[in-house]
C-alpha cells in the first residue's frame, strides 16, 4: 500500500477514536470522504482523478442525496438559471441531422472510460436508460420512454414556428439537461463535451423528425 | 379539452404497449437465467479455491487453514456474511480480498504490494478470486450480518454512503445513478437498489459471480472496480479505503438479505 | 478435495504428445462425422456433411432460449423421441461455421442432450438427429440482445 | 495442466442424470485480442464418457461451445457407488479424464 493511502487510514482511525469519546458525533465524515477519495483513486489511461473534482452543482445534488432530501427550492431555481446560460445552439440555426445517425450515436455506449482511447466516438449511452425506437427491446427504465416522442409532443413539422418551442426545450435539455432539473440524472452531453453538436443534431431527428421511426 | 384528451388516451396507448413488450422480455431473459442455473461454472473455481486454501504455498510453504476471517483461525464458514469487519491485528476494516491478502502475507510470505499491484484474474488475483469464491460459497443461504460495533465500522458506513452518492466524471455519474432506485433496469439488466435491503441474492448478496459474458469470475473488488470504469471515473486502487467504505455501505444496507454467491451473472 | 464429489484418476499433459495423439486419432476414426463438417461455412452445406437432407420432424425438440441475455454462453439442448436415434447435432444458422457440436447417443442413453453455445448474433438454432440412418430437424429462433452498459 | 472437471452423476428410477463443467478456455481461433492479434484456436473436440468401461455418450465439439462448457445427459442403469468417468480431448492435443461416483 502506498504512503498516501496509509496517512489517510491512520486519520481515519484518529477520527474512529475521537468517535468513541465523542459518542459518535462530531466527525466529519464528509471531509473524511474526500479525504479517502484523494487517497484511493488513480489516474488510468484517458481518465484522471481531476475528473472526481465537482462542481457547484454536482457537490449540491450529491450531497443532497446523502442526506435523502431535495435540494431547496432557491437553490434548485439558482441551478436550472445557471445551466440554462450555458447552453449553445447551434451556430447554422440547423437542430435536426439525420436519424440513423442519431440511432447508432443512441445505441452506443462507447467513450471516455478508461477502457477506450482518445479516438473513441463518443456513444450516446441513450438505449441505456430509454425506450426509443420500438423496434430495440434491449433498452434501459432509469429515464422516460422516448417513444413517439415528437408524435405526443404534437412535432409534425421541426422547422415550423409552432414546433420551436419543443426544438429548442429538447436541444437544451441534451445540452445541459440541469437547465430544466436542477439534479437531473442524465449527462451533460453538450455542456461537458460528451456530443458534439453534429452528434446532438442527429440525436435530435431521431427524436423530432417525423420520418425517424420514434415518431411512428 | 379535446385535443388533451386524445393526447392522454395516445400517452396511454404507448404505454400498455410498451409494458408488454417490456414484459415479454423480460419473461424471456428470467426464463434464460433459469435455463442457465444448473451447472454453473463457478463450481470450478470452488473446487480450485478449497485447494488453494488448504494447499501450502508461498515463500512459507504454508496454507491458508489458520486464516482468521473474522470468526477466529481456520473457520470459514458463515465468515462471509459478516464481512467486511474491523481487524484488530491490522487495525483496518478489509473485506474478504484484503483479508486474504492479509493471509497470504502473513501465513505464506507473499508481498501483499505485489498481490494489490496484479491485474485481476492474473496470477495471485486469480488465486484470490477461487479463494473468495469457495469461501463465499460455504455461506451460501445465509444471511448477511455486516457488524457496525467498532467506530470504524460505523465510520466506513458514512464515508460508503458518501462515496456511494458522489457525482462527477464527465457523465456526471455516481453509484446511485443505477443503484439508487427501485425496479430500474440499463438496457435489459435488472438494477438493485443498493441504498437499502434490495433482497436476497442480489446486489451485495450475488458477489463473487461468474460472468457469462466473458466467462470469467469476478469478484466484489473487480465489480466495483468495472462499476467505476463504466461510470467514467478514474481508477480505485486495489483494496483502497474507497473499495472497502462502498463494501460496508452496500453489506450494512443488505443485512439480512441470503447469500446465493457464487451467482451467475450475464 | 472433496471425495464424493470427484475422484481424479488421471491426467495426461499437454506434452504427453504421443499418447495424446494416438487418442486424438482414435477418437477421430470413432467419430461419426468427418471433423471437416466442423468447418463447413453454410448450414445447408453443414447438413449435407452430416449426411444428406434433414426432414422437419415434430418428434425432434430443440431447446434454446427465445432472448439470451449475451450471445457467450446460450443455454441450448436438443431430445428426439424417435426410436434408434444414434446421433444428435447442434447447428446455429448465423455463426461463421454453423455446426457446433454432434454427439453420438449409444443404446440405453436417451436421445437428449443439453449444452451452452456461442452465437454472434440472433439466428435460428437447429437440431439434426438420426435416426436408422436418416435425418430429421427441429427449429428455433434465438433473439440475442445486447446487454449491459454498451461500454 | 487442465484444472480438473466437476461431474455430477445421481441415479434416479434407474435413469443415471450426468452433468458435467469443463474448465477449458474454447478459444475458436478466430476471436482477436484488446490487440487486434488473433487468438489462437484452443478447443475441446472430443468427449467420451463411460460407465463400467463402456460409453454412455461420445461428443464433438467445435469452438463455438461456450468456455468451461456444460453438458448434460442421462443413461438408464447405473447403481449408487457405481463410477461415471469423462474424457476429453482438445485441438492442442491436451487431454484430462476425471470421475464421478453416482449419487
């Protein structure tokens, strides 16, 4: 065992002792977290352990669940405001790619583990989580079905004024889906780099585009 | 009023239709785990881990018969549902894995630096995995009983929990983005919620297990340590405080869940 | 060891070259079906190599799941309830080389066998069984998903 | 040296249900490595298993059974205490036999 790792374990065991005479209150648990954290991570390959640095948001959702309650409302507001400014649309004004691009970028699951390379095309790990083209039973319940999603939305043509409102909802919310739920579960995929706007637009047709077998 | 309405009874269509699909599927995928659950291959590797508990080895040309796993030298069974716990001699809570290596270094002379820096299913990982695999084995049906008496103990439950709820990454993922609610699945895989009881033999329950998809049998170390891979975290170091902290959270929280390790796993 | 649960009685190494050879042989003079059926590209191909043209026999069952959960390890069994039934082969339509395994039932063994299989991909499984000489088939289709994180 | 094989044999109504796990890597030789290097082919092609010296069940197999394989089957005869023996062959010329007492 590293050095690091032992002077991090001799501070627990501290913190163990001043438990006992403490009746258990008074530890810091969280700094003892972040403490066994630093000490038990290791950068691999593509990944660093800078990537385990959160920010704001992500120290405010977590530390909401450890304590089993919602975030405040305030701050819930102050995030989604926040996450709204970060998002960009895309430069030519164009949302909708192709389709079957935005099938094969849903099914992936590919990139930015330690296991890939630099080189990966980034997945969308979409299947993962959704339903979306009905024809795919090997998909994921943690997210929403996105069956039919432009359908039920009522999207019949994407470049019509009365569908811009759900064009630029949707394209936000793959861009930084806290705009719209300040801990929301899915990833970040404009705002952390994970898409890039090519990719989104195809993922976007494969939502909204009429023809895209979603919406059939 | 009217247009809401027909988009409802649409909203609801869709839904029926996909709950049935869903539950074909998942009818099928139930029916091929029981067409599968005689003659697991994990049998082999409990052959193999008897052996090497009862085989002298090492620079010290001993066995591992004298090994405390917790309930005193040379008694295994019911061990593994009261680990991880607090060991004095070393003063550290370990899990089943540290534990042994705990053993091997003292019993048998191996260098536990050495054991922790092994890629898993090489070399003396290998012979870890058959170890934890028998051992685990002879508590199969029994109940998990995680102690929290030692400060430590307690102290590794909070720091778990934490650990367990972290967000970060480039996805933004923690544990709890898969194991943090009841009845979700990733693609057509089950998800255990890990933040309570999620049952017997399952989750913590279900680990060691053999791996159909690659024919390989992990351990709890190496599935936390793909769990953190697939999370787009950076690496846990072997045995590492974090590894042991996520063990006692999810062991505690399935208290009284059965064993059925050694499981078999897509 | 546990006794009851096996006995080892022997063990010939990797380099026991020339008894394991002279085995090998043996086995292969014994087998059925030349080993060349084993490389055969198309299950049709596979057949003939069998021994002609299967027909489609209610009497044959092949077992084989209707989703695997991964195409590594697919549980997949065939039973034939027609009488002097003396071998039974496993075919998976899709895989690059379609036939997997052949086993040779001797009188007293039921014609029933079961067994785990690769598949690439979701194909239809086929049983061929002889029986006095001549083929019969069973059928299944086999849906393999893609499970986990994709990752 | 192959790591031996776990067999089960029960006697049930007269019918002997034999189940066997080989621990046997079933490389087909045309999966490739993290490399993209070819593994090479390393799989078992023959199986006889015995009762009493005469065989109860001979199998072929090519690489596409899955790794450490199963296989199971039932013969009529065979008392309690009786020995069920296994055979097998690979490609690479290894081979392993172990053996059973039927329960």
């Amino acid at each position: 065992m590293n050095k690091t790792y032992m002077t991090v374990w001799a501070s627990m065991a501290l913190a163990a002792v001043a438990g006992c005479s403490t009746g258990g209150s008074g530890v810091d648990y969280d700094k003892l977290a972040a403490d066994v954290t630093k000490a038990s991570f290791q950068d691999k390959n593509i990944v660093k352990v800078s990537a385990l640095t959160q920010d704001e948001n992500m120290a405010a959702c977590s530390a909401a669940n450890v304590a089993g309650k919602p975030l405040d409302e305030a701050q819930a507001k102050a995030i989604e405001a926040a996450a709204l400014k970060t998002i960009r649309f895309p430069a030519d004004g164009k949302f909708l790619g192709d389709w079957k691009e935005g099938e094969k970028i849903a099914q992936s699951g590919r990139g930015m583990t330690w296991s890939d390379d630099a080189k990966t095309v980034n997945g969308g790990n979409c299947y993962n989580c959704h339903q979306i083209d009905k024809k795919e039973i090997s998909y994921g319940t943690i997210g929403p079905s996105l069956y039919n999603y432009g359908k039920l939305r009522g999207v019949t043509d994407p470049n019509a004024e009365a569908a811009k409102a759900m064009v630029e909802y949707t394209w936000g919310k793959l861009w930084n889906s806290q705009a719209y739920n300040a801990c929301s579960m899915m990833p970040r995929a404009g705002h952390k780099g994970v898409m890039n706007e090519q990719q989104l637009k195809h993922i976007m047709a494969l939502l909204l585009d009429p023809k895209s077998p979603v919406n059939q | 009023m009217k247009t809401r309405l027909v988009i409802s009874a649409v909203l609801m269509a869709a839904a029926t239709t996909g709950a049935q699909a869903q539950d074909a599927a998942a009818a099928g995928i139930a029916k091929f785990r029981e067409m599968l659950a005689d003659g697991n291959p994990a049998e082999l590797f409990e052959m193999k881990g008897e052996e090497l508990w009862k085989q002298k080895r090492g620079p010290k040309n001993a066995s591992l018969e004298q090994c405390d796993l917790g309930l005193g030298p040379g008694v295994v069974q019911g061990a593994f549902v009261q680990l991880p716990r607090y060991f004095a001699d070393t003063k550290r809570v370990q899990d089943l894995e540290t534990r042994l290596v705990t053993c091997m270094e003292t019993l048998q002379g191996f260098n536990a630096e050495e054991i922790a820096r092994t890629p898993f299913l090489k070399g003396e990982k290998e012979t870890l995995a058959a170890l934890a695999t028998w051992i685990g084995g002879l508590s199969k049906d029994m109940r998990f009983a995680v102690p929290q008496k030692h400060e430590a103990e307690k102290t590794m439950y909070e720091v778990g929990k934490r650990l367990f709820f972290a967000r970060g990454g480039s996805h933004d993922f923690s544990c709890a983005s898969c194991h943090g609610a009841d009845n979700t699945r990733i693609r057509l895989q089950d998800l255990p919620n890990l933040t309570k009881n999620p049952g017997d033999g399952v989750g913590f329950a279900a680990w060691p297990a053999y791996r159909i998809s690659n024919s390989q049998m992990w351990t709890m170390q190496h599935r936390l340590n793909d769990c953190y891979r697939q999370q787009r975290f950076p690496e846990p170091k072997w045995g590492s405080d974090a590894t042991i902290a996520l063990s006692v959270y999810m062991g505690v929280n399935a208290n009284g869940a059965a064993s059925i390790v050694p499981a078999l796993k897509r | 060891m546990n006794n009851t649960r096996r006995t080892v009685i022997k063990t010939t190494s990797a380099l026991g070259t020339l008894v394991a050879l002279g085995l090998v042989t043996q086995q292969q003079a014994m087998a059925a079906v030349d080993r060349a059926a084993f490389d055969v590209k198309s299950i049709a191909d596979a057949i003939k190599a069998i021994g002609g043209t299967a027909a489609n026999s209610d009497q044959v069952s092949v077992v084989s799941p209707d989703i695997a959960e991964n195409g590594a390890v697919v549980p997949v069994g065939a039973t034939s309830n027609i009488p002097n039934t003396t071998e039974i082969y496993l075919l998976v339509e899709k895989n690059p080389t379609p036939l997997a395994a052949g086993f040779i039932v001797p009188a007293g063994t039921e014609a029933s066998v079961q067994t785990r299989l690769k598949m690439g991909q979701s194909t239809n499984v086929v049983a061929v069984v002889k029986a006095d000489g001549k083929l019969f088939s069973a059928t299944k289709e086999t849906k393999v998903t893609l499970g986990g994180c994709g990752g | 040296m192959a790591d031996p094989m776990r067999i089960r044999a029960n006697n049930k109504d007269g019918v002997t249900e034999v189940r066997v796990l080989m621990s046997h890597p079933m490389e087909s030789g045309v999966r490739k490595d993290a490399s993209g290097a070819l593994v090479p082919a390393k799989y078992i092609t023959d199986l006889d298993a015995t009762h009493n010296g005469k065989t109860v069940l001979k199998a072929m197999f090519s690489g596409a059974v899955s790794q450490n394989p199963f296989l199971s089957f039932k013969f009529k005869g065979g008392a309690k205490g009786e020995k069920v023996a296994v055979k097998w062959v690979d490609n690479k010329g290894e081979s392993r036999t172990d053996e059973a007492t039927i329960a």
